[in-house]
C-alpha cells in the first residue's frame, strides 16, 4: 500500500517536473524572441559608433543624424537615423536639396544601414548614386529629425 | 587580434584571429573570397572615422567590415 503510494506520488512529481521544465523552456524562447530585435539594434547601434568620427559622433548623438562629405563631389550629406529613405544631399544653408534612397540589399538593422550608407558616400559617391534612387524631401523630412532621436535615446 | 566583421541581421558576426597564425590567416582570406563573391563590400578602418574600400584581402589589417551590395530602395 505505501509502495504503491510511493508510486504514484513519485509519477505525479515526475510529470509536474516535466511540465515545469517545458513552462520554462518556452518562456526562455518567447523572451529571447522578445529581446532579440532590441539587442540587434543595439548591437547595431554599437558599430555604427564605433565607425562614426568624433563630429559625427557628437552630431547623432545630439540630433539622431550625422553628416558625410561625397567622395567625388565634395557635397554634404543627412544620413537620418532609419532603414530607408534617410539620406538627403543638403546645401550650405542646410536646406534639404534631393532625397536619397539606396540600402543593402539584406535585412539589416538602422545602426548597419547608415554605417553601409556613410562608407559609400565616403569611399565611392559615384557608385553609390548610381544605384539611389531620389525622392523630393518634404518639409516634414528634416521635422523626422526628432523622432529618430527619440529612436536613437530608446536603443542607446 | 585582427577582426572581420560581417553585417547580418543579428547586427553583426566578428570573426577574430591572430594575423601572426599562417593558418588562421589562411582563413580570414578564405572568408573575405567568400564574401566578396557573394556580392559582400569589403571596408578597412583606416583611421577614426574613415574608411577605404578594399577589394583584396589585407593581412595587416586590424579592422576588415563586410556589407551587403547596396541597391536603390
């Protein structure tokens, strides 16, 4: 009778273990699924700021952009924090004169696309254009500003 | 340490090695022809900041960054 018992409640620990075992198991990948968007933004972020200048450094962090100078044509360009449609050649007064639109052709996270982004204008404008596509920037263009810092503050 | 450093979407993969291992940098050279066959932009960090385009392997550099071909979006 008592080994009998026995039994049974060792069956009953035996099941309630597994079924523990298996909660916890599938709360560790749904919250790994959770983090994981956040911790490639993250990671992301990191090269990018790791590959930016000093300038450049100082300017994303204080406005969610920073400026390149083409390689070919000397003009200055917006690379906006974003993964698309983020980039607008500027002229002196700062004003936006085209809109640029050219990423790589893989999913990447913001903090990869503007690295890809800053190094093509840098190193090779030319091939870079070749390949963008234009856009008319709009007055709301350059007011996204706040909301990719707003992004940036929220991964950094 | 010499680093390789591959844009995915996970961020990024780094591939570290020793520059002074002959086979570990037979590696690294493996990895660049890879990449770069595959339509992959080979960058070394030349100084704070700036970036050269490389199209050979350079086994002397500390820092190689790998991405994608770029298109119109």
């Amino acid at each position: 009778m008592v080994r009998q018992l026995t039994e049974i409640g060792n069956n009953y620990l035996r099941r309630c273990h597994a079924q523990v075992v298996r909660c916890g198991q599938a709360f560790r990948d749904w919250f790994q699924e959770l983090r994981s968007p956040l911790v490639s933004q993250t990671r992301g972020v990191k090269l990018l700021r790791e590959w930016l200048s000093p300038e450049q450094l100082t300017q994303y962090d204080a406005t969610g952009y920073f400026h390149v100078i083409g390689s070919e044509s000397g003009k200055r360009y917006r690379i906006c924090h974003g993964t698309a449609m983020n980039i607008y050649e500027i002229d002196l007064a700062g004003n936006p004169r085209n809109g640029l639109c050219f990423v790589p052709n893989a999913p990447l996270v913001a903090g990869d696309v503007m690295l890809a982004q800053k190094i093509a204008l840098e190193t090779d404008e030319r091939g870079a254009l070749v390949v963008a596509k234009k856009f008319s920037p709009s007055a709301s263009a350059f007011a996204n500003t706040a909301i990719a810092r707003q992004r940036v503050n929220r991964i950094g | 340490m010499a680093t390789q450093i591959i844009m995915d979407r996970t961020g990024d993969t780094r591939h570290y090695f020793d520059a002074k291992d002959p086979q570990a940098l037979l590696k690294a050279e493996e990895r660049f022809k890879e990449l770069t066959l595959v339509g992959f932009t080979a960058a070394v960090r030349t100084s704070p900041g700036e970036a050269a385009l490389t199209r050979r392997f350079d086994p002397t550099a500390e820092e190689t960054l790998f991405f994608p071909r770029l298109v119109g979006g």
